[in-house]
C-alpha cells in the first residue's frame, strides 16, 4: 500500500499526533497492527472524526502506547434523528408510494400502515444516540425498553424500563440498533435472533451494517417475521444486498446518519479540541471508552 511505503520511507517521522476520518480509509486502509508497526514510534495520539471507530484496532494501539478518541456527543442529535425517520418511514411503509408517485403511478400498491403510538420500541445499546432516540420516540407515544451489558443508573434511565437481551427480542414492536461495532457484536442479530422475536417486527439500524447478518434479515423479511426495515448501514457498504433493494417494503438511506452541516461542524470541532488536548496536555479529552477502562483498571 503506497500511505504503508511513504511510513516506512520516513514522510511522516517525528509525528505525534493525527488526524483521521472514516473517509480517509480508502486511502490509508484499516487502523491495523500492519499500518500502526509502520507508522513513528513518536505517534502518541489518534484522533478519529466519527462516533464509530471499529476500522482502529484499539487494542493494537494500546499496546503501542496510542490513545484514540472519537467524537461521541457530537452525532447523537443527527443519527438519532435519522433512527426515528427511518423508523417512521418503516412503520408507514413510505417507501412503495414514495417510489410510485415519482413514476406518476399516484399511491402504486399502496397498503397501510402503523401508528407509532403504544408500539414497543427496544434499544439495544442505550448511549448517546439510543438515548437520544428514546428521548424522541416517546413523544410519539411509544413505550421504551433498552438491553445494555449493564443496567443504566434510574437517573440516566428516564422512565425507560431494563430487560435482558432474550426479553428484549421476544417483546420489542420496533428494535432499535444503537450499539458499537467488535468482535463481540457482529451479527449480534441473526438467524437464531430473528427466530425470538414477534411475527412482525421492524428493524431500525442506524449504527454499523456488520451488527446484522444481511442474508438472515434477507430471509426474514421473505418470511413477513420481519415487517420491514430501515438501514442507513450495511454489512458491506457501499454494497447493498440485493435482497434489500429488491424489497419496496424496506426504507434504505446510504449513510446519512451524521451528515448536516451543523453536526459536522460540531465533530471537527471536537476534533480539534482533541488535537489541541493532546499537545497542550498529554490527554484526549473524548478518549474511547476501551482505553479508558484500562487504564480504571491499572
């Protein structure tokens, strides 16, 4: 790779602390052992652009001696906007007549849908953004559930009732996916997933496409068990399965979860201020949470 040759050739020597975004990985590649072992034994600091960072190898860059922050806060507001029009968008199954009247063909197959009022929202992964969901789908009436590895305090709850992972599935109208992208969440909803939940269910994604096996949903929304979707991410953007696009029922967006003018602004910023922390002060002020609990935990 020609950013691993110019490393190794000693371009970026003496460097300290970098700049990067999700979009500079066509260029650099992941954030993998093979990039990290090119780069200066000088680099103390990464500051990523994105609240989702699961193209660094966190733990490659902890054992280098590299912190890593990210830019959560920032997008809570515009992804989980995005969640609740997908969400909308799904439960009134938009999509056909959206695609209709652009042809001229008025409503098309035009079928009813559903009110958002007493449905049963689940959030896996009550953060920030799933937070910030909840916040919004309760002004349509919905009623919240959340399944975190742990239980949040009552405070931070607001009103929003703990279940676990099994009970989340069986008994959620909507499921929400909120969570980050590891080793230990990939195709966290699958096949044996799908086969616990309600005959009916939507799905809403607005986090990282790998969460869900593709093909799994594929099938279930074949089946009807799934009723719809709506996904701003794939597991293999920017490819979309075929299946997704073949279904009118399914509300798709390419990854817009973040893209206003003044969420941007607020991420570079932070950004900034994280580049600024690290010369200034030897620290990130948004390390990611994995560093930071090693370090709890020396």
């Amino acid at each position: 790779m020609d950013f691993i040759s110019k490393c190794q050739n000693g371009e970026f020597k003496d460097l300290y602390t970098l700049y990067r975004s999700n979009e500079s990985n066509r260029i650099t590649g992941d954030f993998n052992e093979e990039l990290l072992d090119a780069l200066p034994s000088t680099l103390k600091y990464i500051c990523h652009n994105g609240a989702g960072y699961d193209n660094i190898d966190i733990s490659a860059c902890t054992k280098r001696g590299i912190s890593v922050s990210s830019t959560p806060i920032a997008v809570n507001d515009a992804t989980a906007d995005v969640a609740l029009f997908l969400m909308l968008g799904a439960l009134r199954n938009v999509t056909q007549c959206f695609l209709a009247v652009k042809r001229g063909d008025w409503r098309g197959n035009f079928q009813r849908g559903h009110d958002p009022k007493n449905k049963v929202l689940g959030i896996l992964g009550m953060g920030g953004i799933g937070s910030a969901v909840a916040t919004r789908a309760k002004a349509f009436g919905m009623k919240i559930q959340y399944h975190n590895r742990r239980q949040l305090p009552p405070s931070e709850e607001d009103g929003a009732k703990y279940v676990s992972f099994e009970e989340l599935l069986k008994t959620s109208d909507v499921l929400s996916l909120n969570l980050s992208l590891n080793a230990s969440t990939k195709h966290i909803i699958g096949k044996e997933q799908f086969d616990m939940m309600k005959d009916g269910i939507i799905i809403i994604n607005t986090a990282r496409g790998p969460l869900i096996d593709e093909t799994a949903l594929v099938d279930a929304l074949k089946s009807r068990k799934v009723w719809t979707a709506g996904l701003d991410v794939f597991e293999e953007e920017p490819k979309i399965h075929p299946g997704l696009l073949d279904d009118d029922n399914v509300v798709l967006l390419p990854h817009i979860g973040t893209a206003t003018f003044e969420t941007q602004r607020d991420m570079e910023l932070l950004v900034l201020d994280n580049l600024a922390s690290s010369i200034r002060e030897g620290k990130l002020i948004t390390q990611v949470p994995e560093q930071k609990k090693e370090k709890a935990n020396i």
